[in-house]
C-alpha cells in the first residue's frame, strides 16, 4: 500500500500566481495487475510566490505518521481577494476514514483570528469558535455548536420521538469541554443535567436528562425549562466586523407541564411544544420554530434555516433559584451575535433512522472517487 500525490498548476499569471490542484491518493495492490485506488484528499487554490521565488502558502501539505496522515490546507478563491481560508484534517489510511478537520476563515484587513469550524467524525454538530473585528479596531469572541438539521423520517417526526432516544444523530450538550458551554452557576455533567438536541425543518426535537427534576411553581424561571433563543438574521462572519443586528426573542417551555413563556424581546408569537416525561429523569419536547422574519416566497424550513439559534437548558435543583444553565452556544444574555446557527446535514453526508430506539446517525459512504477531505 502506498500514498501517491498528484499536482496539477495552471500557467502562471503575471501579478497573480498559478492556480494548483493537488491530490492525495491511497493505492493498494489487490494482487496481480489489480490495485484499488482511493482519493483521500483534495485541495484547490491559488500559489502565489514573493520575489524570492518561495511560495506565499502551498494549497496541500500532508505529513504521514504511520496509518495515519495529517493534511494543512490553505486556499484563496482569488489571490486579489481579502479572504482566506485554511484548514487541517487527520485522516487513517487503512482502512480510510476521517478522524477529524477543522477549518478557519478570516479576512486579511483585520488582525482577528475569523471563525473556525471544528467536526469530529463521531458528531454531526460542528463546533464553532468565532472572533470578528469590532470598528475600535478590537476582536469580540464567540463560541457555539452548529445545531445538525437533519431530513427525519415522518414516523419519528409525528409519533417515535415521543420512544426513541436521540442518539448520535443530535448535538449533545452537557456543558463539559466540547459538549455545549455552562453559561451559569455549575454544572457537573451528564450524572446532572444534559440535552441532546436535532432539527429537521421547522420542528426542533430536545430530550433532556435531569437528576431531579423540579416544577411547576409561580415563576417558570426557578422551574426546570427549555429556553430557545431565536434572532431573525444570524450573524455573517464572510463580513470583517461585528455589527449586532436585531436583538433575539426568548421563549421558555416547562417540563413539567409544557407551558410556553415569552422572555426576552417580549415575543408574541408563541412556539408549539409538545413535553412527553419518560421516567423521573428523562424529558422529551418537540418543538414547532416559530418564523421572525418570513422571507417572501421562501419555504418554512429555509426560514428556520435561516434564523440565529441557541437552546438552553435551565436547571433548578430546589425550584427556588436556577442552579446552572446549560447551552450550545456562549450565550450572552440579549445579544444576536452569541447565537449560535444550523448546519443543514445533507444524505450525501449523513442519514439519520431509529435503530434500537434510538435516533442513530449514519455517514454515507462516499465513492472512492470523491475526497474524505477537500477545501
């Protein structure tokens, strides 16, 4: 077995560079005249070179550590642009397999390190750590998880959610490192309190588990509840700066009853949620997205698609005071810009079915043809 690389680079323009396309290649013998050929990483951009003749940034480098290989990327749509974007991967050989790619854009006008998407092959939810430029000439800095929106099957959508744990299909939030962030009080893991949390459309699924579960009481807010933050326009981190747009509005849905409670923004439109209780420490609520700012002619789930996200798990122990909570993005109470997004989840890249009464992902295989990895 072998690792072949193949370059292809376009004649050179005067001011402007080559435009390279580079290509890592597993080759295995099959025994005879027969070998098996797998595409493992791609790369496409342009090289520019300094005076000296050195390059300004190579398109793909790779290093080979045993039965694995780890991939740098860097990539420009055209070398005038202000825009980059780098990348790395760490892929097995044999058998092929991605084990994890992160990739960064940012822009050159500003000093601030942009926004860095990070995926394990064990998740569908990215994680997301973002830092644009503010117009003082300083950085902000956000973090969150990209919510999977995943194509389910109608019978999930309508009845089994109600029976089936969310599996690896969904996000999941414990607030520990990786896992969603603690943004209030402590928490001390998944033996406290934890979510797992999907989207499929306009409908947003959200099993939680508790050590005790507390409700209901005069004031939801010392009650265990579900909050979901929404914002009609998210962020765009292409742009260099930070300008907050629209303040987001907050819902609360209790788990001990399901009721809905406008918050923050004074909502008037109210979510549908439904709450089913498994046993004494486990919840599940479906959830109908509400649109803030239906665009003309657009569909409802390209709507939610398109609005700003956070989910939050509020935790009170005593139902006197909150204790923690618990959510996907860094929220900072009120502002746009700490939402977090959703990660629309082809069937090219994944499905996701009941197996054993849970909510499983599967990644669909690729044709030895298309790239584990590409920029």
């Amino acid at each position: 077995m072998s690792v072949l690389v193949a370059q292809e680079e376009s004649d050179w323009t005067a001011g402007l560079g080559r435009f390279v396309t580079s290509e890592v290649w597993r080759v295995a013998s099959l025994g005879g005249n027969r070998v098996e050929r797998r595409l493992l990483a791609r790369s496409d951009g342009f090289r520019k070179e300094k005076p000296s003749g050195a390059p300004e940034y190579t398109p793909l480098a790779f290093r080979r550590t045993g039965n694995r290989i780890e991939f740098a990327f860097d990539h420009s749509v055209w070398p005038t642009s202000t825009f980059r974007s780098r990348g790395a991967a760490q892929i097995q050989i044999d058998p092929p397999a991605l084990l994890g790619k992160s990739t960064t854009d940012f822009q050159l006008v500003v000093h601030c390190r942009g926004i860095t998407r990070s995926w394990d092959p064990l998740s569908l939810s990215a994680r997301v750590d973002w830092e644009p430029g503010t117009r003082n000439g300083g950085c902000e800095h956000y973090r969150y998880l990209e919510l999977p929106d995943v194509d389910l099957p109608d019978e999930f959508l309508t009845t089994s959610w109600q029976t089936a744990r969310l599996g690896s299909c969904a996000a999941d939030v414990s607030g520990q490192h990786g896992h969603g962030f603690t943004i209030f009080g402590t928490n001390n893991g998944p033996n406290d309190a934890s979510f797992r949390v999907v989207l499929s459309g306009i409908t947003l699924f959200v099993e939680v588990t508790d050590d005790h579960f507390v409700g209901p009481s005069g004031n939801w807010v010392n009650d265990d509840h579900v909050e979901l933050w929404l914002a009609p326009h998210p962020y765009l981190p292409m742009t260099a700066y930070s300008d907050d747009p629209d303040p987001p509005k907050q819902w609360a849905i209790r788990i001990a009853d399901g009721q809905v409670f406008p918050g923050f923004g004074r909502p008037t439109e109210m979510p549908e949620a439904q709450v089913v209780r498994v046993d004494a420490h486990t919840a599940r609520l479906r959830i109908l997205i509400p649109s803030l700012a239906p665009a003309p002619g657009s569909k409802p789930e390209e709507e939610a698609r398109a609005q700003a996200i956070t989910v939050v798990y509020s935790d009170s122990d005593n139902g006197k005071t909150q204790k923690s909570l618990i959510a996907t993005s860094a929220l900072a109470y009120g502002r746009t810009l700490s939402l977090g997004t959703v990660d629309a989840v082809s069937p090219a890249r994944a499905t996701c079915a009941v197996k054993d009464a849970e909510l499983q992902a599967t990644t669909t295989r690729a044709s030895p043809m298309s790239p584990l990895v590409s920029n």
